[in-house]
C-alpha cells in the first residue's frame, strides 16, 4: 500500500509541476509591451500546404524592446507569414522587406494594460483550478486506497502532503502572476 501511496503522490506533485508550467507558457502569450519571440509561438505559416509552427520556417529576433524581425530561411515564405500574422488574433502589422517580416509592437495604453493584467489573473486562476482539481483526484484515489485496506493515519499522513503540495504549487502561481503584472504595469 505505501508503494501506491507514494506513487499517487508523486503523480500529483508532477501534474501540479504540468499545470504550472502550463500557466507560465500562457502568461508568456500575454504580450506585455516589450516585443517577445514568444509571442508568436502559437503562430502557425502554411508551409507547403501543411501548417508549420513558425519557429520551424524562420528566425525570429528583437533587434529593439519595440520590435519583431522574422527572417524565413526560404524567401518565398515571406508571402505566406505574412498572411499568417494577418490572419492571427496578433493584432499586429507586418512590415516586409526584402529579407523578412518587421513588426513594431505598439504601445499600450493604460486601459489596455488593466485588460492585459485581468487576462493574466483569469489565466492564473485557471492553473489554480487545474491544481485544486488535482489534489481533488489524488484524494479520492488516497480515499479508494484506505477502502482497499490501507491505514487510516497513512492515508491521513498522504492527504496532508498533497495538500502541502497544493499550497506550495497555488502559491507559485501566485508568485508568476505578481511578476507578469508588474511586467504588464511597468511603462
């Protein structure tokens, strides 16, 4: 039984390290005023009739904390980036050159910044939910265990660490939402 009482709880603690994870790459997305590459990491360019992450066409650099280079490795898909970033929810507008795609990222308005900052809390409290979910799991698992027969004060014991786990990881979220809103705030 403790056998399945430690692998029940190192599931939860590496599902809760996933969820966290998960909510840093959403934080990332939430475009903070400085031009970031990971802003386009869910862009998807038709290449060759199959949509590719843009990642694997081109090269995408910050000559400036302003603006975006994407420089293709093929100089016909400029056309098709370009489409792509149009197309997208980016709301951002490609510059094109001989070389590649620019684009100036705006600054944001106060109000702007106050949506942005309510984006990253709604995103926060979904990896809060995800994690509460999975201490709900992992203690209903805990809980068929002790009807299988084992001891009340292990299952106990186990509960209380997937609740330390809970607090810790709540508590990490918490802590990458402090620093995307000043991130978001700062001017």
């Amino acid at each position: 039984m403790d056998e399945e009482i430690k692998f029940y709880l190192d599931e939860a603690e590496e599902s809760m390290g996933k969820a966290l994870e998960h909510t840093t790459v959403e934080f990332a997305r939430i475009r903070a005023g400085k031009a970031s590459p990971a802003m386009l990491d869910s862009l998807r360019v038709d290449y060759y009739g199959t949509p590719t992450p843009l990642a694997n066409v081109a090269n995408v650099s910050t000559p400036d904390a302003r603006t975006l280079y994407i420089k293709p490795w093929e100089k016909n898909m400029v056309g098709e980036i370009v489409k792509a970033i149009k197309n997208s929810d980016l709301g951002l507008n490609p510059q094109t050159d001989a070389e590649g795609v620019r684009l100036n990222i705006p600054a944001m308005t106060e109000e702007r910044r106050r949506e942005l900052v309510k984006q990253a809390k709604a995103e926060s409290e979904n990896g809060k939910v995800r994690i509460r979910g999975i201490r709900k799991d992992t203690n209903d698992s805990l809980r068929k265990l002790q009807k299988d027969g084992a001891s009340e004060d292990s299952i106990k014991d186990a509960e209380a660490k997937v609740q330390k786990f809970t607090d810790a990881y709540i508590s990490k979220v918490d802590e990458v939402l402090g620093k995307k809103e000043s991130e978001i705030m700062t001017i």
